[in-house]
C-alpha cells in the first residue's frame, strides 16, 4: 500500500508547508492552514518504482486533424460563452456566487440536451433528488429524461457512469461537496477538490463525455480551492450578476477550444433563465439622458460590442482626504484618468468626493473606457450634460493623448443601430469612418475637455476651483 503522510496545505491558495502557522507565506492569509493527510500519489510505491515506463508514440506536429466535436444546447448565450456548445471529452468549471442561477442555467442546459436525444447525467451533492426534481417542475423541465443522482463519492460515481452507456453529458454540483476514499480530509478541503477534479477530468478524457463542475465562490470572487484545478479543466466559467438586477452576465475567463472573455446574458425570471439578444438595450433602458455624469461607452467583450452607460458624480468632499467609491471598474485605472486630467488638462478635481458606477453592475476590464470615464467626470464637474445621441470610446495616455482602439467598426456599428448619431474618439482608420456617423477624432483628452466644459454651468464657482 501506498505510504500515507501529513501535511499542512493553505485551503486559500493550495501552498503546502511542513509544520502549521498562523498565516500562509504564500498568500497571506490567516488561519487557513489545515492538516490533510494524503497518500504518496497515483502510482506511487515500491511496485510503481520497479515497474518501467512504456514508451509514448511520438507524431510529427503537421498531419490531418479533426475538430472537436460539440454538443450544441440551443441556449444561444451559453454556446456563444462556450465557443459552440459543450466539447466531448473536455471538462468545464463553472463558478458564481450562492444563488446567482448557476444550478437553474446547467438545469436548463441539460435538459434541452435530454429533448435532443442525448444521454445527460445530473449528480447533485447539495440537494436530494426530490429538491432536484421540484425545481425542474418549477422550470417547466419535469418531464425532460435527465438523469438524477444525489451522491458525493467519487469512486460510487465514476462506477455509475461507467455502468451502461456512455453519457454525452455530466453535472457535477458541486465539486467542493465531493470526497474520495484515496485521501483521509474532509470534504471541501484542497486536497479533496483536487484529487476529485483530477478524477473527474480523467474520466472525461477516458470517455468522451463532457464533464461540467459547478465551483464554489470565496468572498474574493474568485473560485474556491486551489488555482492548480483550473488549470486542469479546459475552460472557465464565471456567472456573474447582482442581487439587486434580474440579469446574469456568463463570462468565459479561460477556453482551450473557443475564446476568451465571451459573454452571455441572462435575465431571471420566475421560470427560470431567459437569454437577453440585445444586451446594450438592456443596459441603456433606464438611463438618464439629461442629467449631467452620464456617458455612453461602446465596449468590447470578447467579440460582442455592448453600450453601457457610465455614472460620474463628483461632489466637493466635507473631509481632508477626498473619498473614491468605484463600482464595476478598476480603481487604479480611475486614478489614472483623474492625474491625467489633473496634470495634462489643468482639471482641478482632485479635492472632490468622486463616485463612479456602470449602471446595471456590468464589470469593465478594458482601457478603451478611459475616454468615457473622463467624458462623464467633467460633465459632472462642469454641469455640463452629454448628447445623449453620442457614445464615447478609446484609450487615454499618461501624456494626455487619446489612442486608438481596436474593433473601432463594431463599436461603431453597434451605436449606429441603436440610433445614436455622433462618436467621440480617438483616431480611427478609413474603414473604420465609412459608418455614417459623426465622428469626432480628438488626439488630445485636453480637446474634449475644453469643448464639455464650454457648456457647462457649474453650481457654484470658487476662486481655488479649475472652473
């Protein structure tokens, strides 16, 4: 038999040390070493030892290759997010927070595979059958052939999906409620995510089924258990969205046979998930088009364009240090704009109590928002509301310029058809320009501010204020 040992593993980040400690040298976090005691590994041992390798056939890299078969759900947002519809033979991790939707859109998703024919397990290890089963009517799904099983085994479930036909599809909710017999911790433990999704996931190499592990949250955001197990899936999946909004933003953060950063969107409704086809509608639905902070910025994600509209209020601040409250976008990346405007514009905003949201708590990782974001902090400051007919995009330089983004044509085209009629950008090619909009092409950010500024009518001017 293989030697046991102990060991000290960080359940935060998966570093492993000899002795306990209070804090993890790696991450920094507190009181989150646990003793695990693990075997020596797969195929370890003195049998292992002695026993040589057989070679691997090794083939030349150009030859004849096969694109990866795909089973399409139908659900048009989930196969956008996925590249076309789940791989055979690959295994997805999907994660979000307690009661976004993740169990409800991978109920949905089997079940419009079980009406296609295909073989779909669902294993849940948070609820009993009957609680599954009461959902799906709940859905309109009670009479989809899915089939059910309520165990957290892995060894019990890898022999029932290896009794009988081949599945085309299975569920795993969730991997953190899994254990296995081949390491002595508890469930949820580092250890037992892992050794559980290497299990999983060599089972859908072996088989040719698409296997899908629902993952926990921690209070970061970020998917509990170590980052060793996204490594070892070929794609994943966040679902996003906010308590306080009925829609769910699905985002891929990594795909080996699609690409990354996809999205799809999804509004919750009493019978369950329903797809959104024009999200910037969605986005821009309620927005306040005569009221000054308000800007239109025409983003990317993935190779989706959406508009979204982008909340300013700068306000003066009643305390030494100014306040900086930002919601859906980086920080650093607002302290950026506001030392740019500072520094290259003559903008003196920075005394002021300064709020910052995208509307709809849609999250922003792209610097083509810069413009915008600098378009509604002085439209704000100024009292100088914005067309609501324009949107604005590109990216700001530590000298003051504005430069020129990629996908400038889907922005472009994404406006024009939902009836905007200017732009403010930076410099966009010939293609780019034949759109039928009124462009206006600044090279420096110090331009647009001057001509918001123009029209403005600040509530209150003082002698130490920039305007």
């Amino acid at each position: 038999m293989a030697k046991s040992r102990t060991s000290f593993v960080c359940q935060a980040c998966g570093a492993v040390t000899s002795r306990w400690q209070g804090r993890c040298d790696a991450c920094g976090e507190w009181n989150t070493i646990v003793e695990e005691v693990a075997d020596s590994g797969v195929g370890a041992g003195p049998k292992a030892a002695k026993a040589g390798g057989r070679p691997a056939n090794l083939v030349p890299l150009s030859g004849e290759t096969e694109s990866a078969a795909r089973v399409v759900t139908g659900i048009t947002e989930l196969d956008r997010v996925t590249g076309g519809g789940f791989v055979m033979g690959s295994a997805l991790l999907v994660g979000g927070d307690p009661g976004i939707g993740k169990s409800t859109l991978l109920l949905q998703s089997a079940a419009a595979l079980a009406n296609q024919g295909k073989r779909v397990v669902y294993v849940s290890g948070e609820e009993a059958v009957a609680q599954v089963r009461l959902r799906a009517q709940r859905l309109g799904l009670g009479e989809a052939s899915v089939l059910l099983a309520a165990e957290t085994n892995v060894e019990i479930i890898l022999a029932t999906l290896e009794n009988g036909p081949a599945p085309d599809l299975v569920i795993i909710d969730s991997i953190q409620t899994l254990w296995t017999d081949r390491v002595d911790s508890a469930p949820g433990t580092v250890t037992q995510v892992r050794t559980s999704a290497q299990a999983l996931t060599r089972f859908a190499k072996k088989s040719g089924a698409a296997v899908v592990l629902v993952g926990h949250v921690t209070k970061d955001g970020q998917i509990a258990g170590p980052r060793v197990v996204e490594h070892m899936v070929d794609a994943v999946l966040y679902f996003e969205g906010d308590t306080s909004h009925t829609f769910r933003i699905l985002r891929g953060v990594k795909n080996r046979y699609g690409a990354t950063d996809e999205i799809g969107v999804f509004a919750m409704t009493e019978l369950g998930l329903e797809q959104v086809a024009n999200p910037s509608a969605l986005f821009l639905d309620q927005r306040d088009e005569g009221a000054a902070g308000s800007a239109v910025f025409a983003g990317m994600e993935g190779t989706r364009p959406i508009l979204i509209e982008i909340q300013a209020l700068v306000a003066p601040s009643p305390l030494g240090t100014p306040r900086r409250a930002v919601v859906g976008w980086d920080s650093s990346r607002l302290s950026m704009v506001l030392a740019v405007l500072e520094t290259r514009c003559g903008v003196r905003i920075g005394a002021n109590d300064i709020y910052l949201n995208v509307a709809g708590g849609l999250k922003i990782n792209e610097p083509a928002a810069d413009l915008a974001v600098a378009a509604a902090l002085i439209s704000s400051l100024t009292n100088a509301p914005l067309p609501s007919d324009s949107v604005y995009f590109g990216e700001i330089s530590l000298a003051g310029g504005v430069r020129p983004v990629v996908h400038g044509s889907l922005r472009l085209r994404e406006a024009q058809k939902l009836g905007f009629k200017s732009v403010s950008t930076g410099r966009l090619s010939n293609a780019d320009r034949a759109s039928g909009l009124d462009v206006s092409e600044f090279t420096a950010l110090a331009d647009l501010v001057g001509r918001i500024a123009a029209t403005g009518t600040p509530r209150q001017r003082q002698d130490d204020e920039g305007w």
